[in-house]
C-alpha cells in the first residue's frame, strides 16, 4: 500500500512527546522516513522506539529550537541521512509561565518568545534553505487558537502563537513561488502532557470547563491534530499555502 507521504523525509521538532510524537507516527505509518527532533532526547527515542515497532524508519537528534545551530545541524542530519527534506514539521513549544503582565518575569516572556516565536523562525530559516534549493517541501507550523484568539494570563503564549500564523504568511509568500508550501495549523485544546501540566495549575474544575469551549463539547486528541498536518505536508494539500487551519473543535467558530 502506498502511503500519503510515501518516500518522503521529515522533520519534527518537539517530536518526543504529545502532538509532535503523534505527528512523527502518522508520517511514518504514510511511508515517510522520519527525524524526531527534540531538547528531551529520552522522549525522542521512546518514539523512534514506537516508529519502529509499527515498522516505520526514524532516528532522533538532541534539538533545542532556541538555538540556531541546533535547528541547522537537524536539518543537515536529516538531508545526509535521508537526502532531501521533504516535509518540516515545527511543534516544539512550551506553556510559559501563567500570570498577569504586570507580573510576568521578563525572563519567563523571554523564554516562551525564544521557544515558541524564535523556535519557528529559526526552523523556518534552515529548512527553508535546503527546500529552496531543491525547489520542493512542505512546511507545517504549529500555532494553536491562542494564535487567534487570547486568554488573560498568557502573553507570552498568545503572541507567540499570533506570530508563528505571520511568519507563516510570510514564509508563504516568500516560499511558494518557488515550489515550497507552508501553512499553520491551529489546535483547540489537546490531551497532552503540556495540557496536563496545566491542568495541575489550573485545577480540575477550570481544566473539565475547557471542554466546554469547542462546539464538540471535548477536548482533541493528538492524532486528530496530527492527521490534519499529514494533510498539509503531503501532496493532497497542493493548492494550500499560507493557510491557518483550525483543527479546534469549533473553538473559534463562535
Ligand atoms: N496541548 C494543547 O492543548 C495545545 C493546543 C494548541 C497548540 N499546542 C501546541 O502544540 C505543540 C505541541 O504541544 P504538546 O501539547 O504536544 O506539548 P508537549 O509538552 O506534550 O510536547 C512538547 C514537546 O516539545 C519539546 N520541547 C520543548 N521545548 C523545546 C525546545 N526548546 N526545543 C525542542 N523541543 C522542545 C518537549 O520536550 C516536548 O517533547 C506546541 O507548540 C503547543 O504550543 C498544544
């Protein structure tokens, strides 16, 4: 059988837990040959350990999105292991801290801008360099609906996730006349270890009211929200550029 990614490689940052290790299973049960990137290299090799067994082919390399040549010596391992980068997936990201702005450390605004704005710029950088110069990819960001709406408590979050849906505009437009899509995707709320750290802050009866938000009256899971980037890295999505696909449970319909 021939898979949606079928011969493809790709590169997932943020691929030892959660969205992104869903993410790295999907592409590899649709044929792609997978590079799970993450700072937690335990993580990224329980889910090169899950990769395999499901008969897939993937490796994991120590990756701090922060850190520009971290992201670079990513990229190149995966284009001298695999060849070519294919399909880019930049997920890593972090909670922050939740407080007031008139209370949030500078630091704390620092890191969580670093991680989850800078993060993808600096995917965005090097994975466009190799896709550029082969004429072909498919770049997926991972902003969420905080990217589009806010909540209170969480500046950091909010505008970094508002700025990975520009800078995925931007590298759009820069990118897709010369053969290379990128696109956003916008998760509602996800059971995952991020969500249950904040569930551990939050409480039980804030965190059980979230559900409440979606129009599906639940929270997602992290294979619903990898199915819809295996969308948009493969071929399927080849007019799609540029875009922001809420993945949210109506989330932001209302
Ligand atoms: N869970 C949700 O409700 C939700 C909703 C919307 C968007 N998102 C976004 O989805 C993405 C994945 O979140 P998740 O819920 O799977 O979280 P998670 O905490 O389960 O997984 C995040 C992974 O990113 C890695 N990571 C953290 N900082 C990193 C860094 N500097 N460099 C490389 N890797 C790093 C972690 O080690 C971890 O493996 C994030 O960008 C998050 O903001 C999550």
């Amino acid at each position: 059988m021939t898979g949606r990614v079928q011969g493809k490689s790709a590169l997932v940052t943020g691929a030892g837990s959660g969205i992104g290790r869903a993410t790295a299973v999907a592409l590899a049960a649709e044929g792609a040959r997978v590079v799970v990137a993450d700072v937690d290299l335990d993580g990224g090799e329980e889910t090169c350990a899950l990769v395999r067994a499901a008969g897939g082919e993937a490796f994991a390399v120590r990756c701090d999105v922060a850190r520009s040549a971290d992201v670079e010596a990513a990229v190149a391992a995966t284009v001298r292991a695999y060849g070519r980068l294919d399909c880019a997936v930049n997920n890593a990201g972090i909670e922050g801290v939740l407080l007031p702005i008139h209370e949030l450390p500078e630091e704390d605004w620092q890191r969580t801008i670093a991680v989850n704005l800078s993060g993808v710029f600096l995917s965005l950088k090097h994975e466009l360099a190799v896709m550029l110069s082969q004429g072909s990819g498919s770049i997926v960001n991972v902003a969420s609906v905080l990217g589009v709406v806010a909540f209170p408590n969480a500046a950091g979050y909010n505008a970094a996730k508002h700025g990975v849906i520009g800078l995925t505009k931007t590298a759009a437009l820069e990118a897709s006349p010369l053969g290379v899509r990128v696109n956003a995707v916008c998760p509602g709320f996800v059971e995952t270890p991020m969500a249950r750290r904040g569930r551990a802050i939050v409480g039980d009866d804030v965190y059980e009211a979230l559900a409440g938000l979606h129009a599906l009256r639940r929270l997602g899971e992290a294979d619903e929200i990898a199915e819809a980037i295996v969308w948009l890295c493969s071929d399927a999505a080849s007019f799609v550029t540029g875009s922001s696909l809420m993945a949210d449970g109506g989330f932001t319909a209302q």
